[in-house]
C-alpha cells in the first residue's frame, strides 16, 4: 500500500512509483508528472541509463525512434544501446545485436496464438503448416536487451542488467538458428525499436536461407520507432505471414507518461499506419493489440478509450487484455483483481472490436 503525493490518499491500488493515484494523474497532470517523472528519474539512475532522451544540439543524430536523441561526445542515448565515439553510432547496428534468444516449443504463451498461424491453424495452408496448433513446430525467441521506454511496471526488466554490458552477437549467428522446424520468429524484449535495423537483416537472411517453405516473421513492440521501420516491419509480417503486435499501454498522454516516461504519440501514429495495411491480408491478422491491466491505473475507462481509438483504425484487429503481474517499480501492487479484467473486456466490446480476449487469466484474484 501506498500513499498519493498529491492528495495524501493510501491504498493498496496506488503504487510507490509513480507514488500518484490515477485520479491525481487525470486532474492535476502538471503536479503528478513532476512526481511521476522523480520516480523515473531514480529508476533510471539506479539501472545505470540516461534520465531523459539526450537534446545535445552538437550531438550525433539518432532517430530510429520517437525519443530522437542527439547524443553527446561519449554519451549514450536514452536507451543505453547507442553511444557517440568520435561522431560515430556505436553499440549496435545491422550486424551486431545486443539479446539472447531459445526455441520455444509451438504452440506457445504468445499475445497472438489466439489468431496466429501457430496457435489456430490461421491462413492454411499458406501461412501455417496444419489446420490447427502447429505441435512439432518451434519459435525462435529473440529478447532484446534494451528499451525505448521506462515502465515502472515493466514485466521484463531483468533486460536492464544486459544493456550495458559490451557483449553482441552477430546477425549471422541469430540467422543460423533457424532450424527446420522452426515456424515463426518472435522479437521482442525490452523493445525491438532500438535495434530494428539488425532484426529487419536478420529475418531477411533467415528467409533466404529457408526458400519455399513457411516462416513467419512477428514482433511484439511499444510502437515507438521511425515510421519507415514500422513500414518494413509489417512488409514483412505481410509476406511472411507473421505479425506485428502493438503493447498499446494508455490512451491518455499523462498517463502513458507517468507509467512509462515517454509519450504515447508516436505508438498511436505508427498504430493507425500499420492500420492501413491490415485488409491486405485479415487472415492470419498482421496487426494485434494488447495492454496490461495494471490495478489501479489501467481502468475500465482507459481501456474503453483505447478500443476506441482501435476501433476506428479497424474493428477487426484483434484485442488481448492482460493480466499483471506485480514487478519492477510496481511489485507493490496486487495481481489484476477479477472485477476490473471483465469491466475493461466489457468496455472494449462495447467499443465496437470484433475480436477481444482475456490473457494470462491464471493471474487473476
Ligand atoms: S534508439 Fe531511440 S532511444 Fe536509442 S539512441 Fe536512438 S533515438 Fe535514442
Ligand atoms: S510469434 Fe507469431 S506466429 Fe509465432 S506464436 Fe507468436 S504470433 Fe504466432
């Protein structure tokens, strides 16, 4: 339990970090972001990164995503990847990736086997290799070892202690684990974002090295990077029959911005772009929506805001809702309470989507 810096309220449902209650968050954004931004600010001098997107007007460019950093002589950018040396990007590039990656046995705890190839059979037989869940079958796993955002609810952020170490892998040696009985290609992490480029030369190798046979490429992302990135990414997921799955966080800007320190403008204008694409080929679906039902601040009204927005990019883009799981900043809140998960799974189908679901259901209380 803890208390509201603002309005002095405690409850079990208002969290350390941001330490605001979502109330004070909607009515007095100025006062609660400055609260919320001190949380980041110690969260991400504790994990070693820079506080905020660097703006050094005689810094190097970096505009793979919506943080655009302009990087100092021997500074690092916002994501901890990518430093300045002499005017040069290092850290990672097209060849060289900062993750680890295993093969998970198919079908798997995916945000999108509920559509996908390899959880329903989807898109048979172009796309998947039977009618229904695709046993046998592997993914490869790639988790990233970085992240364009900062959730303080993160339920990954053991990634934060890869970030900066020195340790890379070559685009080569991720390519060549795809073996024959690998039928789809997941990243995810942390975020894609931050190294698009080597995922994007990864895949395409890994394409070319198995011709003629099917192997979805999908991520699983914040939303934040360049539009033309987003652009080769749902190319890809199109061709391949994979898919791209957007963790749209909150609607609202402040909240998007107490939770996770960065806006939500990008993530919602790269959402609506990928939308356009989505009728090219509805089955299996090359776009997917999630967000996290975080207790006490992803509320029912949150989510009917987000199906909203969903549903006028397209109402058949698939929805999950996900369950929470203490962690990170945020471990002093309970799992998601029953209650909450089917007031949000009312309010998205009252917006109007075709298709939503409750995920991690074993989480709930
Ligand atoms: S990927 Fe994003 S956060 Fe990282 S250096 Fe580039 S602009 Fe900054
Ligand atoms: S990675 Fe793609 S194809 Fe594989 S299980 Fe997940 S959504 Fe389905």
């Amino acid at each position: 339990m803890a208390r509201c810096s603002l309005c002095s309220k405690s409850s079990r449902l208002i969290s350390r970090a941001p330490g605001v209650c979502l109330k004070c968050i909607r009515n007095q954004p100025g006062e609660a972001l400055s609260v919320a931004f001190r949380a980041h600010e110690q969260s991400r001098s504790a994990d070693g990164l820079p506080i905020e997107p660097p703006k050094d007007p005689h810094g190097k460019a970096c505009k793979l995503c919506v943080n655009e950093c302009r990087i100092a002589q021997s500074g690092f950018g916002y994501c901890g990847l990518r430093k300045n040396e002499g005017g040069i990007i290092t850290g990672v590039s097209r060849q060289l990736g900062k993750l680890s990656w295993y093969h998970d046995p198919l079908p798997t705890n995916c945000v999108g086997d509920w559509v996908c190839p390899a959880g329903t059979g989807a898109g048979y037989p172009r796309h998947a290799y039977c009618r229904g869940a695709e046993y046998g079958y592997k993914n490869l796993a790639v988790f990233f070892h970085a992240c364009t955002f900062n959730c303080l609810f993160c339920q990954n952020w053991h990634f934060k202690r890869e970030t900066l170490k020195k340790t890379t892998t070559s685009v080569h040696r991720l390519a060549a684990d795809v073996d024959a009985s690998t039928a789809c290609i997941c990243y995810f992490g942390g975020d894609p974002s931050p190294q698009l480029p080597f995922s994007l030369k990864a895949s395409r190798l890994a394409i070319d090295a198995n011709p003629d046979r099917i192997l979805r490429i999908c991520w699983e992302t914040n939303g934040s990077m360049a539009s033309d990135l987003l652009d080769k990414m749902m190319d890809l997921a199109l061709e391949s029959g994979g898919c791209v799955k957007f963790d749209l966080k909150a609607r609202d800007e402040n909240l998007h911005r107490a939770l996770t320190g960065v806006t939500n403008r990008r993530t919602l204008e790269n959402f609506k772009r990928a939308g356009e694409k989505f009728d090219r080929r509805p089955v299996p679906p090359p776009l997917i929506a999630s967000t996290l039902l975080v207790p006490g601040y992803i509320d029912a009204q949150e989510i009917r805001a987000i199906a909203d927005f969903i549903a006028a990019v397209n109402p058949d883009i698939p929805y999950s809702l996900l369950a929470f799981h203490p962690q990170y900043h945020m471990s002093d809140l309970p799992l998601t309470p029953r209650e909450q998960a089917h007031e949000c799974l009312a309010a998205a189908k009252d917006a109007g989507l075709t298709r939503v679901r409750l995920g991690n259901i074993h989480l709930l209380v």
